[in-house]
C-alpha cells in the first residue's frame, strides 16, 4: 500500500463546477501537507499547504482530518485553466530530514 | 528570474553509456534533490542535498550518483544506464528541509535508455 494515496480520475467537469479530491496518508506522524499542481509535461509547482484549521486562497480550499488521516481540496467555480494534476504532498520527519512523500496526483479536466 | 534549471530537457540514449544530467539553482538554496516521475508512482527521491558535500540517499539511489561540490550545482550521473531508467526526472531545491518550505522543481529532463 502506498503511503499517501490520491483518487488518479480522470474527473471530467464543466466550467463553473465545484470539484473536490481527497488524499490519504497512512503514517500518522506525518506533519506537513501541501497541494501542488502540474501541468501536462511540466514540472510541479505548490498550489497551496494545508492547516488543521483549513485554508482558502480564492476558488480553492484545502482542509486537513488528522484523525482520518486525509486531505482534501475544493476547486468551487472550475474553469478551464484549472485542468492539471494535483499531487497531494506529505511530509514526516525520518531519517535525520524531513523527507517529502508525494502522492501519484489526480487528473482533473475541465470543459466548456 | 529566480529558477531551477535542468539541461538536458530530453536524452535518448544506449544502455550503457554514461550521461550526467545537470541541475542548477539561482536562489542560493541549501537543500536540493532529484526525482524521477513514473506513470501511477508520482515522484520518488532519488538522492538529496542538505548542503555543499552533503549528499544522501532517498528512496530509489540504485544506479545513480550525484555531487554537490557547489551550492548552486546538483549533477544526478548514470554511470551505466538501464532500460529501467527510463523516466522523466526533476531536480528541485529549497531554502532548508525545513518542513514548511516550498519546492522548487526544475522543468524537467525525459529520458529513454534504449
């Protein structure tokens, strides 16, 4: 079993739709959580982290459930240029530094 | 420009023959890294820097090398490239390990060994 697992879709949506992804991670000491976004055939870039408390930054919203062990994030009004992968990104202390797990992401294609 | 850059951005090559892949960063960050991304995996650590002279295994080292003998340079070396190491690889730095810190990715080097 992998240690952080995402839903890979693809989730085919229409412009305007309110999508949501979810990831789990199986180590609970896990301590930091972050979404990035990639775009077909280019690199990774950080989306946004994640906070017990939750977080917004516009249309998205990025929630964390320590005690289900998972992370979620909400696109509300979906347009076309949010098509990408997002990779959930986990990281927990081990081996002396803390070492960043990446999930295998999940596809979202928005439509007119 | 603030960046992560990688050269070179694709390579076919023989197994066998050696290639070095060169990462560098502008942004005087301590801590670097390689990845490879394969379908239905995401991106697994192949080796990481915390700082110059300082390298470490990640998760999958097994046929590659790297050095750090400049802050700014990060080269991952093949030194006899296998079918298996066909992937697309990222280099990827940041200011520390710290756990908050945001990564910088390289735009990527796909490569086929044949």
């Amino acid at each position: 079993r992998k240690e952080v697992e995402q839903d890979p879709g693809p989730f085919n949506v229409p412009e305007g739709a309110t999508v949501a992804f979810n990831c789990t991670y199986s180590n609970s000491a896990s301590q930091s959580f972050f979404w990035y976004r990639q775009d077909c055939r280019k690199e990774p870039k950080l989306l946004m982290s994640v906070y017990s408390s939750g977080n917004e930054d516009g249309r998205f919203t990025a929630q964390l459930n320590r005690a289900s062990q998972y992370i979620s994030l909400l696109i509300r009004d979906s347009k076309l240029s949010d098509s990408a992968t997002y990779l959930c990104v986990v990281i927990r202390f081990s081996g002396g530094y803390n070492k960043l797990i990446f999930g295998a992401g999940t596809r979202l294609a928005v439509h007119p | 420009e603030a960046q992560v850059t990688q050269n070179p951005r694709y390579l076919i090559t023989v197994t066998g023959k050696k290639l070095t892949v060169t990462c560098s960063q502008n942004m005087n960050h301590e801590y670097m890294s390689w990845y490879r991304q394969d379908p239905g995996l995401g991106l697994r650590q192949i080796y990481y820097s915390m700082n110059v002279e300082v390298t470490d295994k990640g998760d999958v080292p097994e046929g590659y090398k790297v050095s750090r003998k400049e802050k700014r340079n990060f080269p991952l070396i093949l030194e006899s490239p296998s079918p298996n190491q066909t992937s697309l690889y990222f280099c990827a730095s940041s200011l520390g390990d710290s756990s908050y810190n945001e990564q910088f990715f390289g735009p990527g080097t796909r490569l086929t060994v044949l």
